[in-house]
C-alpha cells in the first residue's frame, strides 16, 4: 500500500514536469509558424512592390519611346525642280463658285454680327 500511495504521490508531482516540454515545443512550433507567415507575407510585399516597380518603369519606358516616335519629323517627299517643264493647268471650271450677291451678303452679316456688342 505504501507502493501504491508513494507511486501516486510521484506521478502527481511528475505531471506538470511531463507537460511543460510539450507546451515548450507546442511554443516553439506556434513561434516558427508565425515566423516562417510574416517572412511570407514580407516576401509578397517585396515581390508586389518589385512588380508594381517593373510596371511603372515599363509605362515609362513605352511613354517616352512614344513622345521620341511623335517628335519625329515625317519624310517629306523632295519634287524635282524642272524649269523646261510647262506650267500647271488649272480648269476654273473645276472651282467653287460662289456668287457675288452671296458673298455680300455674307461680309454684311459678319460685319453686323461684330458690331453688336450686347
């Protein structure tokens, strides 16, 4: 009896020395978890903000390759010059013709229209 009564005395004091190892690596295991999360979530910041740069400089890049492309001037072509060669026909008929009285009456209303100062 006495056995039994000193066993049991011992396993009483001995449970909490059992369990703190486990709650010490239970502790470590949570610590690495949060750990090894952080660095990922750092890893994706820094990747993010890498892509985001990589974007920015790309706009850039194709932005001044389209201002440098617009500021160019065009080719214009060259005409040989031939000082043997007869002078350009131009039908009148071909014209617009706008009548006198038309045109009259036109200058007459822009000239009205300018003069009226509300």
């Amino acid at each position: 009896m006495r056995t039994l009564i000193a066993i049991l005395a011992l396993a009483a004091v001995a449970a909490p020395a059992v369990a703190q190892p486990y709650e010490a690596l239970q502790r470590d295991r949570d610590a690495r978890l949060a750990a090894a999360a952080q660095a990922a979530r750092q890893r994706g910041t820094t990747l993010d903000n890498e892509l985001s740069r990589l974007e920015a400089r790309q706009q850039t890049d194709r932005t001044l390759s389209q201002i440098a492309a617009d500021s160019e001037r065009p080719a214009v072509p060259t005409v040989p010059f031939n000082p043997k060669a007869p002078p350009p026909v131009v039908d009148a008929s071909q014209l617009a013709q706008i009548p006198d009285s038309v045109l009259a009456a036109s200058n007459a209303r822009a000239i009205a229209a300018s003069k009226n100062k509300r």
